[in-house]
C-alpha cells in the first residue's frame, strides 16, 4: 500500500502534493518547474512505495475544456509513457486556485508569502488530491 501524488500541472511550474501513508490527508509537497517533474516523480518514487498519481483535470465551470486541457493530455501521456506501470488518475480541479487561496488567508499566511505563485500551486495540488481522497473513499 503506497502512497498517492498529486499534480496541479502548468506548462511553468507543477505544484505536487502527497498523502500520508495510510492515505488519509493530502499535504502540499513542492512546486517543480514542469521540465524537472518526470525527474522529480522518479525521486520521489525510488524514496518512497508510490501507487498512484492524481492529476489535476482542468474542466470549465460549463464541463468543456479549457486553455491548460491540451497541456495537461500531453503531460499525463509523458507520465503514462515515463511511469507506464503507475495508475494514473483526473481529478476535477475547478475552483481549486481559488479555494487554495482562501486556505492560505484563512491559515495567516502573510500576503507577501501568499502571492508567491508557487505557494499557491502546491496548496492547490493538496486539494486535488484531498478531493480525490475524499471522493473515492466514500464507502468506507
């Protein structure tokens, strides 16, 4: 039973998160440029016992895609061929930005801190992954 990332991928920067080991909390990880996060995923993988990555999927509010869809198909398709054993998994990620950044006001980070682009990023990667978490483990 290994862990799960998560990826908020922009064609800049990929905030990632990860989930604890009995995958219960999602907690914002890094932000990585997006040439180093196949690089940065093979890390973390020789590290740690990594079962799944979740990937953020950038739908409109109407359900189509949008400007970042055709990027983020691209980097799951490098991800299948890099990882081509590791389940690879779309999490909705509307409002995601938006709700990280309320969550960074709400928990006192200074604003200084707060529009650093990458502090947003990695907090939004650990929403996704919450989500994912949240959403798949209804049954228990």
């Amino acid at each position: 039973m290994g862990r799960l990332l998560g990826i908020d991928y922009g064609t800049k920067r990929v905030g990632v998160a990860e989930t604890d080991d009995l995958k219960i909390i999602a907690s914002p990880l890094s932000t990585v440029h997006s040439k180093d996060i196949i690089e940065f995923i093979s890390n973390y993988k020789s590290k740690y016992d990594l079962e799944a990555i979740v990937v953020g999927d950038p739908v409109g509010l109407n359900n189509s895609n949008t400007h970042a869809t055709n990027h983020v198909v691209q980097f799951v398709n490098r991800l299948k061929k890099n990882f081509p054993e590791m389940k690879i998994m779309m999490e909705d990620e509307r409002l995601t930005s938006k709700m990280a950044s309320q969550a960074l006001i709400i928990g006192g980070v200074k604003k200084q801190k707060r529009q650093e682009k990458g502090t947003l990023d990695k907090v939004s990667a650990a929403i996704i992954l919450q989500s994912y978490l949240d959403r798949t483990s209804k049954g228990f």
